[in-house]
C-alpha cells in the first residue's frame, strides 16, 4: 500500500484571497466546524487546519462531515493499492506521525480535499460541514481553529493560497453538579454517562437507581433521562431507544448542496 499526500502537492505561493469562511458552532457539547466558499472564484480545492482547545477540555467522538460535501479525499491516510485503486478512503484527522500535524487530547489536524472532473462530477458544495467532535471539560473551553500551512493550508482550483476568516466558539461547563450539566442529565439520547455512547454502562447506571425518587434511596439525577425526578420505565424507555448508538453522533447529511 502506498500512501498519497494531496494537499502538500497543492501548496504553490499566490496572493492570499479573502474568499473562506470556516466557523465553529456547537450545540451543548458537540462542537461542528463548517465552511462558507459561496464568494470564492475559483473553488477550494482543499483545506488543512488545526483544531485547538484551551483549559482541560478533551475531544471525543471525531465525525468526517466533508465527504458530503464534495471534499472527500482525505490526503493523510488515504491508501491505493499498485494498480491506482482506493482500497481505504481513511479519515480526515491526521495521525500525528506526520510533521505539523496534532493528535492530542486536546488538539487534532483535519485535511480534506475534493477530487472530480470538470463537466462530469458535480463540484463541492459552496458550503457544508468539514468534522464535528464531542468537547469534554469543566468551567471555559475555546475552540481555535488555524490554518496549517505544513500539510498545504487553504488552495483553489488554480493552487492559489486562499486566507479564510475563522470564527472559533466556546463552551462553557456549569459546576458538576448532575441537573446543570446539560451535556449529561435527561438529554433525549439517553447518554447519562456522557461518552457518546449510549451502552450497557448507562444500563447499569439506570438499573441501580431504578424505582427511586429525588431525595430517597439511590436516586441519580444522571440516570432520570425524562427529569421528572422518578427512575422508572419512562427513562428506560428513553435509554432503549438509542441503544448502541452514538448519543451525540449528527443525522445523516443530505447528499445535496443547500440552496
């Protein structure tokens, strides 16, 4: 197997342009980066950047979005076989085995490029989601994103340079007590142990508080899925529903571009 680095190749000095914008959203703990390239002329070919969070904050759960998009080479890991053909199409965030890439708790590389032909595939979306991410931490957490210029930064179909404007976000954790946090207690998914994945350890955590109420015997206000201060077959009605799922994983994406 060998392995092809496509941005790098793309990185061929230009005037930088003004043509991307690349924001960050998040709703309670899931955090999603996205761009807008609706006023750029030529397209984007592709983006690498780097995704930073301060404080204790920690990154779970890493979703690719971007091959719903148009930008579905991930130049890092993808692999092809001898003959020219992709035998895994990899993922968009870098290893970190490669220089000026992040694979760190609290820090991570994306890289994603499109590849079609002009006339017969359909172009990239003019603006979709590139990865989404589960935020774990307590008080503040800001979210950086950079341009890394090491695995080829932000290039247009002609390979000039592209500067983006970049819109970090923040999160911000309330004290750990069970009703405040809102990425833990009663979410609709069920996932009272907030590691993404809705499984046998909030199974337990249900079971061992079953039948009790707020104030009395083993009540645990992470396991009262619908709070209404009770534990019983409502939550684990709730707690079925999504089982072996992904808690926090986002819907699948429409094929096609918005209007």
């Amino acid at each position: 197997m060998k392995k092809i680095v496509f941005a790098v190749a793309l990185l061929l000095l230009a005037a930088p342009a003004w043509a991307l914008d690349i924001t960050c959203s998040n709703d309670v703990n899931l955090v999603t980066v996205s761009y807008d390239a609706t006023t750029d002329d030529p397209a984007i070919r592709a983006m690498a950047l780097d995704i930073l969070l301060d404080g204790d904050g920690t990154i779970s759960d890493v979703q690719c979005l971007s091959a719903a998009y148009g930008y579905q080479i991930y130049p890092g890991s993808i692999s092809i076989d001898g003959s020219g053909n992709v035998d895994d199409w990899g993922t968009c965030k870098a290893s970190g085995s490669y220089a000026g890439t992040y694979d760190d708790p609290n820090a991570m590389t994306i890289e994603m490029g499109s590849l079609y032909e002009v006339g017969v595939d359909d172009e990239p979306c003019d603006v979709g989601d590139l990865v989404s991410f589960i935020v774990s931490g307590t008080g503040t957490v800001n979210v950086s994103i950079l341009v890394n210029e090491i695995r080829g930064g932000c290039v247009d179909e002609e390979a000039g340079v592209v500067t983006p404007s970049i819109t970090g976000c923040t999160l911000v954790f309330p004290g750990q007590t069970c009703w405040d946090l809102d990425q833990c207690a009663g979410q609709p998914s069920g996932d009272g142990t907030c590691d993404g994945q809705i499984n046998f350890s909030d199974l337990i955590q249900l079971k061992q508080a079953f039948g009790t109420s707020k104030g009395a015997g083993n009540y645990n206000c992470c396991a009262d899925y619908d709070q209404n201060e009770t534990i019983n077959f409502g939550d684990l009605i709730i707690l079925k529903q999504g089982f072996g799922s992904s808690g926090y994983a986002p819907s699948t994406l429409n094929q096609d571009c918005p209007e």
